[in-house]
C-alpha cells in the first residue's frame, strides 16, 4: 500500500475526503478550525491546511477506485508517475498537523528572513528561516530538510 497525492476541486477537500472513507478507502484530509465572520453571524468553520488535495493510500492496482467520487481531478505526478508519499513523511505531517492550538508569539515580533526553531512536535529544535507572514501562520523554509512548510505560531519561538 503506498500513499499517493489527489488534485482536488477547490473547496471540494472535505467533500472527496468524506466520499473516501464512505467506499472504504483510507484517506487523510488534515484541517484545522477556524472562526469566520459573514455580515450577519460568526461560525466555526473546518478548513483544510492543505487547499487543494487529498492523500489516499492503495495498492497501485486500485487506483482507479477513485475516479468515480465527484470534485477529483486526477492524481499528483513526478517524473510522469503517480507521486507517492512516503510512510515516514506521512507520519511526520499527521504528527505535526494534528497536534496542538494555534496562536502564542505576537506576529509583530517576527520579520523576514528571522531565524526560529521549533518548540513541540517532531521538527522540535529544527532551525528555519521565515519566507512569509500571514495572521496566524508563518510560511518558513527548513534548509536542512529542503523544505517549504507553513507553521502556526504556537509551535515556532524567535
């Protein structure tokens, strides 16, 4: 069984996801909750880290399984085969994206180019630089990993 990535309709994460699970399929769609503000009324609301795609783990037989779930487009390709994720890269986002609360470090304090670690979770200790700040996450880059990851505040310290 090996983890491979979907591109998804926008806004149709968490509607692909639920369709997945519904035929059996093991699937991880991480969201996270958020309050959103319309004219009229405030409402928590479930909104996915990552917009635009879905993993699912299948034998590579079945992947055609899912083309029959509306809002899929089509799979993920590198190098023009299907991407496949890796079973510890996969543990290590599950670890990361489903543990703790948003919000602790005033975003006032950070700039560009900032040097910060992280202080839970599995990239505890990890050294990165901030690339981008947004209200309640910091898009950073982790040079020794290669990586470009978006992080809550709660979970980095300058």
């Amino acid at each position: 069984m090996n983890w491979y990535v979907l591109y998804i309709r926008p806004k149709w994460e968490l509607k692909v996801y639920q369709a997945l699970l519904e035929r059996g399929i093991e699937a991880y769609c991480p969201v996270y909750t958020t309050v959103r503000q319309w004219s009229d009324r405030r409402k928590k609301v479930r909104v996915p880290y990552i917009n635009g795609y879905v993993f699912v783990r299948l034998q590579e037989t079945e992947r055609n399984r899912v083309f029959g779930i509306p809002g899929i487009k089509q799979y993920v390709f590198w190098q023009g085969k299907p991407a496949r994720v890796q079973e510890a890269e996969m543990r290590l986002m599950k670890s990361y994206l489903d543990g703790g609360t948003a919000g602790a470090i005033p975003i006032e304090r950070l700039k560009l180019a900032d040097e910060v670690s992280f202080t839970g979770g599995i990239l505890m200790g990890r050294k990165a630089y901030v690339e981008k700040i947004g209200k309640h996450t910091v898009q950073l880059v982790l040079p020794v990993l290669g990586y470009r990851i978006s992080a809550r505040l709660a979970d980095i310290v300058c």
